[in-house]
C-alpha cells in the first residue's frame, strides 16, 4: 500500500471530469474554498478569544493582589 503514483491520479481525475463534469468542478472548487476559509476564520476567532480570556483571568506575575490598608492598621 504505497502512496498513488501518476496514472493512479490520472484515473482519478479522469474519473471526475467524467462524474461531475467540467462545469461543475469549478463551482465545487469555489465552495470548498469559501468552506476552508470560514473554518480558518472560525478557527482564529476561538484561538484569540481563549487567549484573551486566560490573559484577563489570571494575574500578571508583575502585579501583587491588592491589600486592605485598613486592616493592617487595625
């Protein structure tokens, strides 16, 4: 089981043109680009939006948590 040599890919999209038709792959080219590009765009959102939010959750190591001046005055 190795990996698909030339007429193996030949065949294959030989075997499309003939399925699908020359006018229609271009179409189906077109949706599956406009799907991959809503997936990266989906994809980047999550990743800036779980970013943001473990930077806004935990502390900066640079910040100390505030104290209550009253009670140490007490």
């Amino acid at each position: 089981m190795g990996s698909l040599g030339g007429w193996e890919i030949f065949l294959i999209v030989l075997a499309v043109l003939v399925l699908f038709g020359a006018k229609k792959i271009p179409e189906m080219m077109r949706g599956m680009g406009q799907g991959v590009k809503e997936f990266k765009k989906a994809a980047r959102e999550i990743s800036e939006e779980t970013e943001i939010s473990s930077t806004s959750s935990s502390p900066k190591p640079s910040e100390e948590p505030a104290t209550d001046d009253s009670a140490k005055s007490a």
